[in-house]
C-alpha cells in the first residue's frame, strides 16, 4: 500500500519526503551524539575553578594581603585547611563538601608563585576524585566566596572547626582577610608534584 502511495506522489512530494526524512535522522543523531553516556547539570563555580586554569593542570600559587601571603589557586580562588582534618586524610562530607568544595585535581597538580611544589600531593577521597593537598592539609574552596579575590570563608568556624588560609609554608594563616588583590603576573609552574597519599579518602 504504501509502495503504491509512493507511486502516485508527485516528483515534488516524493522530494519533500525524503528531504524531511532525511533532516529527521540527522536530528536524531545529532541528539544522540551530544547526549554521550549522562546528562550532568553545570559545574559550580567552585567545581569549574577546582583546575586553576583550562589547560587540565591543577595550578598551586600564592597571593599576597596585609595579612601576609596565602595560597590561591591558578584562578586567584582562595584555598583553605580544615583544622579538624587530622594526617594527610579529609573528615569534611557531606553538607560540609557542599559548603566546603574539595579543591580536586584532574590532572597535574603544578605549583607557581611562592608555592611549593614539593608541598603539592594528592589524597583519594571515597568518591574516587583526588583532592589535593599541600604540606599534608587536604585543600578546600568556600562556596561563599563569590570568585576570585575573595576569601569570605577565612576564620570561620562551620562543622565545629576553624577554617584557615594556608601559607606557603604550609602552616595556617589566622589574620583577618576577607578580600585580596589577584595578581595578573605569575612564575612559569614549577615541576609537577607527585601523589603523597594515593589512600585518604573522608
């Protein structure tokens, strides 16, 4: 029946049927292809800073206030220590994660500015990321701070402990800080760090 509906169509509507056919399937596999494997919602800020730069390298660096100089990551987000977390392993999940966003690493974890890179490491959490860590104190974005020059999350005291900013020499940095001055400039990275506690997890 068909066949014979074909038949009877003019060449233009022939024409048209195949064209629309046609578009239908590129449609289809345009969907297909763009959908991949799972539909994810955006990235947070936080999440979308958590490599410090669009090349795949978690960068590691420092910015300098009154309060002295503190490490930031390679998009001038403040980075901070949990005073609770104990060792090289994080104890903040959960709500505290969602407040307190891991600062991950997706691929090499690379140190400028006043920064070490032999402070530099990695822990894996039990999701299987890898956070980073520097001089053993797993890092942490705060999802107050609306973008980079703001630490809004310095000396606050949520989930029962202090949360710092870190000096490049690892240790906490208690003044008061609230905003700071990214600088454009930079060192070229230094070498790569190597994983120090492939273990952790929280």
């Amino acid at each position: 029946m068909r066949d014979s509906m074909w038949i009877r169509m003019s060449p233009v509507a022939r024409l048209a049927t195949g064209v629309s056919g046609a578009a239908a399937v590129v449609v289809l596999a345009a969907a297909c292809s763009s959908g991949g494997g799972s539909s994810s919602a955006p990235a947070s800020p936080a999440a979308s800073a958590a490599s410090g730069s669009g090349s795949g390298a978690t960068v590691i660096t420092t910015a300098t206030s009154s309060a002295g100089t503190f490490l930031i990551d390679g998009s001038g987000r403040a980075v901070y220590l949990w005073v609770k977390d104990t060792g090289d392993a994080s104890t903040c999940a959960g709500a505290c994660a969602g407040a307190w966003p891991p600062v991950t690493a997706t691929g090499t974890v690379t140190a400028t500015g006043g920064a070490s890179a032999s402070g530099l490491g990695t822990i894996t959490r039990s999701d299987g990321t890898k956070q980073v860590t520097y001089d053993g104190h797993p890092l942490y974005y705060y999802a107050g701070d609306s973008g980079s020059g703001m630490a809004s999350g310095q000396g606050s005291d949520s989930f029962g402990a202090k949360w710092w900013l870190v000096s490049p020499s690892g240790s906490d940095v208690t003044a008061s800080v609230s905003a700071f001055t990214v600088s454009s400039g930079g060192s070229a990275p230094a070498a790569p760090a190597s994983s120090k506690a492939a273990g952790g997890g929280y």
